[in-house]
C-alpha cells in the first residue's frame, strides 16, 4: 500500500489581495520557488484576483490555480454566485469546499457541501474538501465523529473515479489563525483517522492514494514536521501564503529529503 503521494502545498488568501497585487506577489513568489519541481503548488485567491493570476499564469502546470468557494448550481438567476463553468474558463484547477469559516459564517451544511462537491466534479474541478472540529469538540472528544460526519455527509454516493479527484483538508478550527497549531502528533492521530475512514468506506486503493493536508497555523518554522508526517501530504496555508517568501518557504519545507 505504498503509493507515494506527491506533496501539495496550497495557499488560500481568504479575503485578502486585490487584483493589482497579484502581480507583484507572482513575481517574487516565482522566483522563489525555481528551481522546486518536485512539490504541487497552488494558489487560491479571491475570485476578483483570479483573472489576473489566470492571465499570468498562463495555464502553466507549476502553479495551478484554485478559487475558494463556489455555486453548486450550474448557471442561471443565483444573484451574487459564481459557476463551476466560470472557474473552468479561467483555467482553475481546484476549487475549496467547506472550508469551516464557511461552515461557520455563512451556515454551509453537509448536505450542500456534497452538491458542491458533485458539481465541481461534473465540470472537472478537483475539489479540496475541508473538514475538523472545533474546539469544544475536541475539548468533548467529539472531533472523530465530527470528521466522520464531514467526510460521510460529503462523499456519499461517490463512485471511485470521482474519489479519486478529491483532495481533503484537515483543519481543525481552533487552529485556524490562531497560532495555536496542531501538534504533529494531533495532526498525525487526525489524518490517519481521515485515511482509515476513507479505506473503510472507499477501499484501501483510494485510501493509499488521497492526500490530505493539513491547514491551521502552518509556518515556514513548523511546516516540515508536520509535512512529514506519514499521513500528511500537503498544507492548506492561510495567513502565512499572503507573503510570498514565506509561503516560498512552506514549499520548500515540502521537498522530498533524499
Ligand atoms: P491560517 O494558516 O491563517 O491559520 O489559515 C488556515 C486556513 O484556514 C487555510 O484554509
């Protein structure tokens, strides 16, 4: 069951960056991470920020482009909501799905966190699944079943093509901006749950082959110990991606050592 996983360092800007910034972000971020080829790397700006990125870009493999939020309609009178097909023109790649301050602030449930998921699927968006407890969770040793209802009420129905596009995040919330990040042991104990969950569900081949990453606090000073982890894959940055050399530095923390 050792299928390596290629590592995957994503940076979501959340509501942050104007579309004037992208530029200058993109060249120093560029630069920086030259001579990586053996890490993914995305970023994921607002949605007024990704024809800019787009353009620069160029649809260029190195860094792909996700957007963090999206209609699970597929077009028509949705006032304010942006469409799998729009995201799809502008040659982005990933697309974020329930990510908890969307969870939280704006009421997404699990059921349309799965319809959000099947339709990015259906236009051959990958969607980044994010799911983790809050703190009183955690503090009531709720945060296993917490997960189990995230990663159930999102994949049910899924056939193994599908699965196979889906990339999850681990973020628990009380870890999100706040400095307090995961210890590697916590974020370890969590993943492997969220592997065993999927190999249980989905069967041992898709189980080996998701990567997970984990989001929360990640550094340029804690990211390798994390990102080494035998069931993390990747990190979902947040406030440390709007700096390019920082989030530069988080990439390289995720190059393979030999
Ligand atoms: P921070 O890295 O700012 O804690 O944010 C994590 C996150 O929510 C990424 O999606």
């Amino acid at each position: 069951m050792a299928i390596p996983r290629k590592k995957f360092v994503a940076g979501n800007w959340k509501m942050n960056m104007t579309s004037s910034e992208v530029s200058p972000y993109l060249e120093v971020f560029r630069l920086e991470t030259e001579g990586i080829n053996n890490v993914d790397i995305a970023i994921i700006p607002p949605f007024t920020a990704l024809a800019k990125a787009s353009e620069i870009l160029g649809g260029t493999q190195k860094i792909r482009l996700g957007a963090q939020n999206m209609s699970p309609e597929v077009k028509g009178a949705y006032t304010g909501e942006i469409s799998a097909t729009m995201l799809r023109d502008l040659f982005i790649r990933y697309v974020l799905v329930g990510h908890s301050e969307r969870r939280r602030l704006f009421g997404e449930t699990d059921e349309l966190v799965h319809r959000k998921v099947v339709t990015a699927l259906a236009s051959e968006l990958r969607p980044i699944l994010c799911v983790g407890e809050t703190l009183e969770e955690r503090q009531a040793g709720q945060e296993k079943a917490i997960l189990e209802a995230q990663l159930s009420g999102a994949l049910t129905g899924l056939t193994t093509d599908q699965l196979e596009e889906i990339v999850i995040a681990y973020e628990p919330v009380w870890a999100i901006g706040t400095g307090l990040t995961a210890t590697p042991a916590q974020a370890q104990e969590a993943h492997h749950f969220i592997r065993d969950y999927l190999a249980t569900d989905s069967g041992l081949e898709i189980a080996a082959k998701t990567r997970i990453l984990y989001g929360g606090s990640v550094t340029a000073d804690n990211a390798r110990e994390l990102l080494f982890q035998p069931d993390i894959d990747g990190a979902l940055v947040g406030g440390a991606s709007l700096d390019p050399r920082s989030f530069a530095e988080i990439v390289a923390a995720a190059v393979p050592t030999e």
